[in-house]
C-alpha cells in the first residue's frame, strides 16, 4: 500500500490545481505511521544536532527531544559537528564543552564565525557550572548556557524557545 492511499489521493480541483482528499479517518490501524506524519507536521524542518562524546548524555539528551517531535541528529566530537552542522543544517545545537578533537567553547566561536552557521542557536550543555564557565561560553557566542545535571523539560523548552 502506498503512502499516498494512506494519508490520502491526490485529485484535480475545478481549478485545475492538485488537491489532497484526506483519508486518515479510513485507515485508522495505520496510527503508527499517522502519528509520524502528524509530528513531522507539527515540527517541520525543526532538526537539532546534539553534540557529546558520552553515549549516556546523548541518550538522556536526546531522548526527551525526539519524544517532543525533533528531528535529531548526533555528532560525538567537534570535527564530527562541524561536517553536520553543514551537511544537516540544523536549527539549534545542544552542545558539550567537554569533547575530543575541539572543545565546545571552541567549536562554539568557530560556528559564530562562519556566515553560514553564525545564525544557528547554539546551547551549551555542559558539567562546567562556575560562573566564569557560564560567562566564557555566552562570550564565545552560546545563546543560553545549561548545567548538567538538567531538567529535560528545561532543555526542551529551551530548545523550543530558540527555534
């Protein structure tokens, strides 16, 4: 069966346009797939790269935005986020401070710098909790800066407000 006869046919208007003849109502034991469709609609294009080199915080950091509806993608090092964040083109980062390769606070300034990527929000996630870490990250131009451990309906809410 085709995705089509199941979110609906596409038909021709009196006017010649193409319209969709919903027919969710029809195929209701397909909820699983609907309910997809349905948060894809709800969050279009809202993909967020999550960056940390710990599998337990991606896990944790991830879960509770997917379950929101994001799109999410992951990168387990800065080199590794720098190619997503150009490939992916994400519309928020959640990111580490503490990673291989270059660390957050670095990777943060080279993202700001770039005019294809200074526009994307960038929250710094981090273990790091004086307030010198805290002014450090927002100068290197992080738009909010969130200590671990986090509150999930925090991290998603921010994330929310910044996309």
């Amino acid at each position: 069966m085709s995705i089509d006869t199941l979110i609906g046919a596409e038909t021709l208007s009196e006017q010649g346009r193409a319209t969709v003849v919903p027919q969710i109502a029809l195929f209701s034991h397909y909820t699983g797939i609907i309910d997809s469709l349905e948060r894809y609609n709800k969050m279009p294009g809202q993909k967020i790269l999550v960056v940390d080199d710990s599998w337990t915080e991606l896990t944790m950091i991830v879960t509770p935005l997917r379950n929101s509806g994001f799109d999410v993608v992951t990168a387990i090092d800065g080199d590794e986020a720098v190619e997503k964040v150009f490939r992916e083109r994400p519309q928020c980062i959640v990111l580490d401070v503490v990673l291989p390769k270059q660390n957050g606070f670095q990777l943060c300034r080279k993202l700001k710098s770039f005019e294809a990527s200074k526009h994307i929000p960038i929250i710094l996630l981090t273990s790091k909790n004086t307030p010198l870490d805290r002014s450090w990250g927002l100068r290197q131009g992080a738009d909010l800066y969130i200590t671990k451990p986090f509150n999930s309906d925090e991290l998603v809410a921010s994330v929310r407000s910044l996309v």
